[in-house]
C-alpha cells in the first residue's frame, strides 16, 4: 500500500473504498518506504485470503470495546507495568554496596547492572516476533508473570549467583512486559490520539527509572534491607493485576493455526541474537575486571563474539533454516532510510539517558557521603524534566507533525550536557551547577525517544505495526545495554587504575580496591586518612567524568542523525464524512 503525498483536498476526493479504510482515514503522510516492508508471497497470500479480525481493520474505533471506566483500568494497568520496568533498570544504582556487604564477590559487581538489560536485549527480537504472531493478551500477562517471578529470586537470593539469573531472568520478562504494553497501547488507540499514550508510557517508564534509585536507596538505609527492593514490585503487581483481566484479547495473525505461527518462528536467529549479546556482555563485563586484558579467555571473547554477530548477520540475510518473512530480524526495514535513522536516534537517546540516571548517584555518593537516599534524591531534576519532556513529545509531535526537529533539539543539548559533566564536574563543583546540567541531559534523553515508536508505527503498514514496536523496542534495549556495559567497564577499570596509583606502596588489596569502587564498606576509606581518602574520591569522581564521554559521541552521532532524516510531516488526520 502506498500513501500518496499529496494536499488535503485531494485527499477528500478519494475513492469511497479507500476513505473507508481507517488506515487512510486516520493519516496523511509521505510517500515514504511503505512499499518496501511487504510479507513474503506465501504468508502474505495467505493474509489476504483469510479474513482480518484486526480492531483496525474492522472498521471500529482502536479502543471503542471498552467504557470509560474500564478503559481507565487498563490503561492504569498498562502504565504500572511500564513503572515497574523502568524501576527495575536502575534498581541497583543505588543498593550496589550493601549487595556486596552481603555476598562478597565485587568482581561480579557489573552484573548487577547489566543483567537486567542483557536478559531483554538477548530475546527482545525473539518476542517481538512472537507479539506479531501470537495473541498479545496472554504473551504480556505471561511476561509479566515472569518479571514478577525473576524479582521474587532476586529478593531472596541466597548467593551473587542466583541474584544475577535473578536479574537475568527478570529482564527476559520485563523486556516481554513493555513490548507487551507498547503493543496494546497501539493497537487500542487511535491514530490521532496515539503519540499521547505512547508518550505516557515513556512518563511512567521514565518516573520508574529516576524512581528506581530513590526507592532502593530508601530501602537499603531502612530495616527492610535491599531484598525489599526486589520484592516491592509483587505487591504492586497484585494491586494491578484484577484490571489487567479484562484486558481483550489481541490476535495479530488470527488466519493462521497455533502450529503454523510456531513454525515460522525464527529459532535459529534467536539462538544467535542471544548469543551474540551474552558474549559481548562478557566480554566488556570480566574484561580487565574478573580477567586480563591478554587473558586466554578475554582473547577467546574477543574472537568469539564478532564471529557470532557475522553468523547472525548471515542467517539472516540467507534467510537460513527460516523465511525472508518470518526471519527474527526485520531485515527489510534496513531498505527504509527513515526506520535506520530511528534505531540510530533512540539509541542515542537511550545512551544519554541511562548514563546520567546511574552515575549522578554514585557521584554524590562519593563526593559528599551521602546516604543511598540522599544520593538518589539528587536525581529529581533530572527525573521531573525527563518526564516533562517526555510528556511535550507527545504533546507536540501530532500537532507540529514534523518529527526531525525533535531528534535535532535533542542531540544538541545531550551534546552540551555531556560536554559540561565531562570537562567542568569534580569533587568540589556546587550541586546547583550539576543539577542544571542534569536538566540539560533531560532534555538529551527525554524530548524525542519515546516519540520514535509512533513514527516507526505511522510509516509502516498495519499488519508491520508489531514488528515496528519490536525493531524500537530492540534499540532501547539494546542502547542501554551498550551503555551500562561500555561505562561499567569503563568505570571499573580507569577507577582502579587511578585509585591503585592513589594507594601505591599502601597495604591494600585489589578487593579492597574493588569494594572501595562499589561504596562499599572497604578498608580503603577505615583506614586511610583524609588526604588519601580525597585522592581516592578524586580518582574516581574522574572515572565517573569519563563515562560521559559516551554521552558526547552519542549526542553528535544523534545530531549527524538527525540531519540525515527527511522533512516530512506525519500524524495530519482526516475526517471521512
């Protein structure tokens, strides 16, 4: 199908059959890359042959099935998941150090942060296809199921190990739960009216990030201990979960049988995305940590893992042991110039987003002692102009229509924000001075990443709905792994580097070391005297500098981004009479 670019009027004049199709009446837009994401012949003629149940194709109103009421709950419902996502990606920011108090094992540190996005990052292409095939009710109440169940075994953890499967485990559900609720926000909202629900799930996964560090904090200073940060997200699932059962049903591919949607998954490709992403994680995670850089098993990762990503790269495009259609990557939104541009914008934004969210904390931590919830509290400016911005995306992008500027506006201040974190912040800078530039990194994360999945949804085809969920989704997940992995290594390695070379000739351990850079109680700050203690605090507020580094490339890579997008305006609606 292809939409024409062409004046209101003509617009009006089209044939009756076409107005009568909600897909015309709903938008006006380009004539963009809508003819190069067709289904392969066999599974699209079976598509057209078979009737379409669809809620868009039916003719009825995205969402008309439910009251008022009825529609509140579900809604609510839906945004709670998104909360508890987000607060569950930086849980740990804050609740790293009494983590180790309790089992030891700093050099596996790293994990706790990472897990979580690995797990979604590992089998996100492998749900999205399963949302584009499989009725999405019961795979989002399935995923949820699973988050809850991963943060119950990191809530009783009884080892660094099964915190870490529990993390692992949570992030697969977790990962399964948001794609859950961005599908059904979609497919239950109207066009016109979508970039404001979307947007509001990207407020509530925003609060719960910024929230995430708060709420751990308070609960590692208080008598309820640092499992109760795990454990809170299964009493707010059981206030929620009555409305999430009248939730409908949506069967994206009801023509075709339970045996023929699970063939046409693609196990191949998700064995190898899973792969690719666990060694690279790896890799970055035990490498100059856990094990030498010219270690046999660092060297062996470094080998292995380029090799796994060609084997992806391969099958996919080979369309091996599957079909060009049911491959796990949508490889022919890579013919959309458009849909390349968003993957490499939201990521982007993620990577200015998530960095500051992690690292704020454990600056204040360091630089004024202060208390897991002190630290947290610190992030405020950056959690309420996050979600402001957040919440004018949606606002604006269907009144305004052009969605460059967004991407434009957003680069430039991540740039300047990084820029000034990097070069003008240490121990002593004023907290107002970091506040403001937290607002300006805010900016950078918050006024154009959530946007990008109503974008992706309005230059695809309604049956390629899902998969544009999904082919985001994978880029906001994939961008925070990259981020947390690449500054986690980073941090851990130039902030040993600096506070060994502080403590040279001292009596101090690699592991007093290591538990001195994850707050820790550490032998390093119970015996060294004050002026060593600010060399230490120095060398380390200078590796937390250094991670936002990243934040700068990311800023001009988005702005390079950004300037390659088209001019076009999206989400203009007509009224059929």
């Amino acid at each position: 199908m292809t939409v024409s670019n062409i004046d209101l009027a003509s617009d009006l004049k089209r044939s009756e059959a076409d107005i009568s199709n909600p897909s015309f009446r709903d938008l006006k837009t380009p004539d963009v890359e809508k003819e190069d994401l067709d289904l392969d012949e066999d599974i699209e003629r079976q598509r057209q042959q078979a009737p379409d149940n669809s809620i868009e194709q039916s003719g009825a109103i995205p969402g008309s099935q439910y009251n008022k009421w009825q529609w509140t709950l579900v809604i609510g419902s839906l945004y709670a998941t998104a909360f508890l996502y987000g607060l569950d990606t930086t849980i740990v920011a804050d609740i790293q150090a009494p983590i180790v108090e309790t089992f030891g094992e700093v050099d596996k540190l790293g994990w706790l942060g990472i897990g979580f996005p690995l797990g979604g990052a590992a089998t996100i292409f492998t749900l999205s296809r399963a949302f584009s095939l499989f009725d999405n009710k019961w795979l989002y109440l399935g995923s949820v199921t699973m988050f809850e169940a991963g943060s119950a075994l990191c809530g009783g953890a009884p080892s660094m190990n099964a915190l870490i499967v529990g993390r692992v485990w949570t992030g697969v559900g977790g990962a399964g739960s948001y794609l859950g609720v961005l599908t059904l926000v979609t497919v239950n909202t109207p066009i016109e009216k979508r970039p404001i629900y979307v947007s509001g799930i990207g407020a509530f996964w925003g609060f719960g990030t910024i929230m995430g560090p708060v709420i751990g904090g308070l609960f590692s200073d208080s008598g309820a201990t640092w499992r109760w940060s795990f454990y809170i997200n299964l009493v707010l699932f059981a206030i929620f979960l009555p409305a999430l059962l009248i939730l409908d049903s949506y069967q994206p591919r009801p023509d075709i049988s339970f045996r023929t949607k699970f063939r046409q998954m693609d196990w191949l490709g998700s064995l190898l995305n899973a792969a690719s992403w666990t060694s690279f994680v790896l890799l970055f995670t035990f490498g100059g940590i856990t094990w030498a850089w010219d270690d046999g098993r660092t060297i062996a990762l470094f080998v292995l893992c380029p090799l796994i990503i060609l084997a992806f790269v391969i099958t996919q495009y080979f369309s091996v042991l599957t079909t060009p259609a049911a491959r796990i990557f949508p490889a022919d939104f890579l013919r959309s110039r458009t849909l390349i541009l968003l993957y490499i914008g939201i990521t982007c934004c993620m990577t200015c987003m998530l960095i500051p969210m992690y690292y704020i904390p454990i600056f204040f931590a360091f630089a004024r002692g202060d208390s897991g919830t002190d630290s947290a509290v610190r992030l405020l400016p950056l959690l309420i102009f996050t979600i402001f911005f957040i919440v004018l995306n949606g606002a604006l992008l269907p009144k305004v229509g052009y969605y460059m500027p967004f991407y434009l506006i957003s680069s430039i201040f991540a740039i300047i924000g990084g820029a000034l974190m990097y070069t003008t912040v240490d121990a002593g800078t004023p907290n107002g001075r970091i506040y403001g530039y937290s607002v300006l990194l805010a900016v950078g994360g918050g006024l154009a990443a959530q946007g990008t999945y109503s974008i992706a949804a309005a230059i695809v085809e309604p049956h390629r709905v899902a998969d544009s969920i999904g082919y985001i989704n994978t880029a906001q997940i994939g961008g925070t792994t990259l981020a947390l992995t690449i500054t986690s290594s980073v941090f851990q390695n130039v902030g040993f580097r600096r506070v060994s070379a502080a403590l040279q000739g001292m009596d101090f351990t690699h592991a007093d070391i290591r538990a001195a850079l994850a707050g820790a109680r550490s032998a390093v700050f119970e015996r060294a005297d004050a002026r060593v203690k600010k060399i230490v605090v120095d060398g380390i507020v200078d590796a937390i500098a250094d991670g936002y580094i990243l934040v700068i490339v990311a800023g001009a890579v988005g702005l390079v981004t950004a300037l390659c997008m088209k001019r076009e305006k999206l989400f203009l609606t007509i009224t059929a009479a």
